[in-house]
C-alpha cells in the first residue's frame, strides 16, 4: 500500500477520479482510494478508479493505492497515477450510503447478565421505555449502581 500526503485543492471539489498506469499480472489487483478534508475532519476511504463522490465539497484530498495478489503471485507495477478533481458531481439516490461496523455489550440471554455482573431488567409500573441495569452479587451496603434510559 502506497499513502500519499495531503494535497491541498486549488478549489473545493465533490468529486474526484483516480486514473491509473499499471501492469497488472492475472490475479493482481490495483486500486486507488482518496478521501477528503471537510471543516474538522477526513472522510472515509473511497474508491477513486471510477470516481469518488462527496456529498459536500472537500478541501484536501489523500490518496492511497492499494495493490492487492495471491500468494505466491506477481504483483502489479504503477507507474502512474493521476487525480481529477471537480464540483460537477450531485448527489443521487443511486450514490451508495455509509456502512458502519457495530459493536455492542453481549447479553446473556437466559437471565439478562451483561459480562461485568450487571442485570438488565424492564420497570414496567414507571415507564415501559425504561430499564434499569444493576449489579449483582454485592454483599456491600452500598446501593446498586444503575443506569437509567
């Protein structure tokens, strides 16, 4: 993988396309990706060989290239890359969304038990909306820790 340094734009674009000179051997990938400088942060990786589009305009662009082959393969030679950038590009329906990986607490199904002791119980008589988490097995005279929501 080849990563690039921030280049700063000469004007802002939402789109931007990744033209690639390479030699590809059978079973070698190559593919470009950039993603865009926004007021505060960079967006995520996209795939720039067919044309990365933003829906608001970026400011900087990375580039990365990401070269890809079996075990045992050939890989690809780059000799060229080159970038076009521009704000003719809307969004439509058809531009794919964001995906997101979620991570959650695992719950042991037979009695509710979240795997730090704590109980996951439904207060139906105040709210059918809340639930309450509290410890078990505590011997202390402290009161049960709770999470309300």
């Amino acid at each position: 993988m080849l990563l690039t340094a921030p280049r700063t734009l000469a004007r802002p674009a939402t789109r931007v396309r990744a033209e690639i000179s390479a030699a590809v051997p059978a079973g070698a990938t190559v593919e470009a990706q950039v993603r865009g400088w926004r007021a505060a942060c960079w967006t995520e990786w996209r795939a720039a060989t067919v044309g990365a589009v933003f829906d608001r305009p970026v400011t900087r662009v990375q580039t990365r290239v990401v070269l890809t082959a079996p075990d045992g393969g050939a890989t690809a030679t780059v000799r060229d890359v080159r970038l076009t950038a521009d704000a003719n590009a809307a969004v439509s329906a058809a531009t794919p969304g964001r995906t997101y990986r979620v991570y959650a607490t695992r719950i042991d199904l037979a009695d509710g038990t979240f795997w730090d002791g704590l109980r996951l119980t439904t207060n139906a008589p105040r709210s059918p909306r809340r639930a309450t988490r509290q410890r078990q097995g505590r011997s202390s005279g402290r009161a049960a820790r709770t999470m309300s929501w």
